[in-house]
C-alpha cells in the first residue's frame, strides 16, 4: 500500500526479497506506528526470529516470510550433493514452520515452494524454483487480498459503521489485507463509512497497525478499548464486524484469530450484527477436524503484564503496568465457531462457513 513520511507518498509491500543479497526484507511492525524502517535478514534462522519475535505478524505477510525463507535457506546451501540439500531444505522448513504454531499459512505457503522445487533435478534448479514459488506465494498473496475486496466492498454501505479486531490490514499480508480490502475497495467506489479498531490488549495490534494504516488511508476510524464493543452494539452503533483469521477448518468452517474475536462473534450474534471473516485461501486448513486441536500460541506474560509505547523523548520503552507480584495467562489466539460467523469472504466468493469443504476444496 502507499505510505506517506515526511509528504512522500511511495508504494510497499509488507515483505519482500533481495535475491542479490538472499535476504528477507521486512517492515519492522514493532516500531509503528511511531517509526517506519524496513530491516533485512541475513539467514534463515534470522528469518525465523523475526516471524517469533512479531517483527513480521498476520498470518498471510508470516506465511510470504516463511516461503522467501524457505528460499533464502535452500539459496544458502552450497555444493551438488542432492541428499544433502534435502537435508538442509528439511532443517529450514522446520525451524521456520516452529516460528509461530496458529497460523497454518506459513506452512501452506513452504508446501507450495517445496512442490514447486520437486520439478528441479539439480541443487541449482531446485535453488531457482524455490525462489520463484516465494515470489509467487507473495503475489498470489496480494492477488487474493485485491479479490477479497471485490466481493467484500459490496458488504458496506455509505454510513455504516464498522467494526475490525487486532490487524487484518496489508501489514498483516503482502498487500491490502483481507479485513481490510473490502474497506479499501469501498473507499475506492466514493462510500463513506467509519471504523472502529478494537484495540486489541495485549499487543495492540488495533491501536497500533490498524489505527496506523486506516489514518494512511484516510479513512475515518477510532480505536475502541476491546470492552467497549458490546457497548456500541447494545446502542446500535456497529452494523458490520470484518476481521481475518489465522487458520480457518475447511471441514467445520471454526475460525481461529486473535483473542478476543470469539468475544466479539457472540456479541454480534446477540445484537443480530453480522459477522464476517476475510481469508486468502493460504489460510484455510483442509486437514484438521476440530477446531479444538488448532494449536492456540502460549505468548510471554510480559505482554499481559505491562505495555511498549514511546516516550516524549522518542525512545521505544516496555511499562510495566500490573501488581508487581501477579504473573499472567497469555494465550495469543482463539477459535470462534461456524455457526456465530455469517460469511467467509475469500478470493472466490462470499461463503457460509459449512460450504468451504463442498464449495472450495477441489
Ligand atoms: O499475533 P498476530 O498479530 O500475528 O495476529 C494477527 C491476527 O490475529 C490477525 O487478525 C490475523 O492474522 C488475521 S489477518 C492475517
């Protein structure tokens, strides 16, 4: 998306690669909204890192980072031997896959690049196919993004309000963004509506890359405190949710996204306000059964426990804000159920959640 600092407005996509230097260049999320630096990886595990440690974050910009990664890795290697650069593609398809357990696109998107490299019979084809697959991974990304919109703006009409949970925006993919592509689209067709970002505790998400990006955008919006949203329902302030998901079932339509959508899907369904989550078709899982088995991510209890922020002199500092003696339970994601969501919005169409197996999966 365009990014407008200091009055230039220049276009950037959330992760890219620089083959000459085989390193992996991404935003670093953790500064905005208060700084915007594009960093590079220098190897894998580096990469790796960074997916951990939420310098990249949004399940379709992690799954773009894993598949450059998974390139960067298998670039690295040196030498004929067959054997053992399937050794070595092995390890970095591990490690990079361990990074971050809720999200399945990551995973979806090495399978992609490893398929691909199948078709090579020496180290260097392999090496050459694995780059291209990534790059295709990152554009059919940004493809699926531009869909999402398509179909989702016709969801908004002028004066709506709208509601959006953590950040489902293009800094959560390689572009747009799924929760916020029909937004965009809408935009673009002249509606005018307003956003609300739930803040999204413990990271903020909302309050930082939403908020950050919407402003970007020009488009109207407030973040919201995660409580507030069962408030403005109640006062018939919020007539549309749109948020993202990290792994939707193809077999159940459950929905995994960050803490607090379950919250916010029953909420909805108690004031009758739609629901809707926005996918690129990388999210969806076609293997597992129960939402129950979605790996939920355990995330540090500093998270809980206090806040980053910057300080009036502009440097970038951790508060501690709770009891001092309290610990803290942090889980990162939870699974909302087929029957609180009222559509899936993919690159293909508008789907109920329990026609995502008969409708999508050939
Ligand atoms: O922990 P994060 O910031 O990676 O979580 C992101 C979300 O939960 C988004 O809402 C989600 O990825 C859906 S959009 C890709």
């Amino acid at each position: 998306m365009n990014v407008t600092l200091r009055g230039r407005t220049e276009h950037f996509r959330t992760v890219s690669f620089d083959a000459a230097k085989n390193s992996v260049q991404l935003i670093e999320q953790r500064l905005l909204p208060h700084e915007f630096k594009i960093i590079g990886t220098k190897n894998f595990r580096e990469t790796a890192r960074a997916i951990t440690d939420m310098v990249v974050r949004g399940a379709g910009a992690i799954g773009a980072t894993a598949a450059y990664g998974l390139a960067q890795g298998a670039r690295a290697f040196r030498g004929r031997d067959l054997k053992k650069f399937s050794a070595q593609v092995e390890l970095v398809f591990k490690t990079l896959a361990e990074a971050r357990p809720t999200a399945v696109d990551p995973v979806n998107a090495m399978h992609d690049v490893r398929r691909e490299m199948a078709r090579g019979e020496t180290v260097a084809e392999q090496q050459a196919l694995a780059l291209a697959a990534a790059e295709e991974f990152a554009n059919e990304d940004a493809r699926h993004c531009e869909e999402i919109g398509r179909h989702g703006a016709k969801l908004i009409r002028n004066g709506m309000k709208i509601l959006t949970h953590c950040n489902a925006g293009w800094l959560a993919f390689v572009d747009t963004g799924s929760a916020t592509a029909p937004m965009y689209a809408a935009q673009a067709q002249g509606k005018k509506f307003h956003v609300f970002c739930d803040e999204t505790r413990p990271r903020s998400q909302g309050a930082t890359l939403t908020a950050w990006e919407l402003a970007q955008q020009n488009i109207s919006h407030q973040i919201i405190a995660d409580n507030a949203a069962g408030h403005l329902m109640q006062r018939g302030e919020i007539d549309l949710v749109i948020v993202g998901s990290d792994r939707v079932l193809g077999r159940t339509g459950e929905v995994a996204n960050k803490i607090g959508t379950y919250t916010k899907a029953v909420l909805a369904a108690r004031h009758k306000i739609p629901f809707y989550v926005a996918i690129p078709l990388s999210t969806i899982d076609w293997n597992l059964k129960r939402g129950f088995d979605i790996p939920i991510e355990d995330r540090h209890e500093s998270e809980v426990l206090g806040a980053w922020g910057v300080t009036k002199a502009g440097r970038r500092e951790y508060i501690r804000v709770a009891n001092p003696t309290s610990g803290a339970r942090n889980p990162g994601f939870d699974v909302t159920p087929a029957e609180l969501i009222t559509g899936i919005i993919t690159p293909v169409g508008i789907f109920q959640p329990k026609e995502l197996w008969n409708k999508l999966r050939r």
